[in-house]
C-alpha cells in the first residue's frame, strides 16, 4: 500500500511496512535542496544507513536513508 499526500510544494508519503524497511517506530521520507549533504549531516550525528544514496532513474530523484539513535528511519 502507498499513499501521497500534497500540500503546496510539498509532499507526505505513507506506505505499509515491506521487506527490509519492515515495522519500525516511524519513517519519514523529507525532500530537501540537498539530499547529500542532509544525508552526511546525520551520519555525521550518529545515525546509522539504512540506504545509501541512489539516484532512481524511474523517479528522476536521489534516495538515501539513515536510522536515528530511536531507532526511526
């Protein structure tokens, strides 16, 4: 199941659990002007991959993703 929810510029994406990104406390997907260094900036604090960055041709986006010290990804 996936669901996108838009306001303005900006975007919410819902989904249910699949494969490795399976149950955890939260997950958010953010769009920012520089996914790399946002990415290298919570690395940088602590957190740990989940994804490292991708470009996704289909989607014509860049993807990456970090787990918190919380354990939300």
């Amino acid at each position: 199941m996936h669901a996108e929810l838009a306001f303005g510029d900006c975007r919410v994406m819902l989904g249910a659990p699949m494969g490795e990104f399976g149950p955890s406390p939260g997950i958010v997907f953010v769009t920012v002007d520089d996914c790399d260094a946002v990415y290298h900036r919570a690395l940088d604090a602590g957190a740990t991959v989940l994804m490292e960055m991708m470009t996704i041709k289909h989607a014509a986006e860049r993807y990456g993703g970090v787990i918190n010290k919380h354990g939300n990804s």
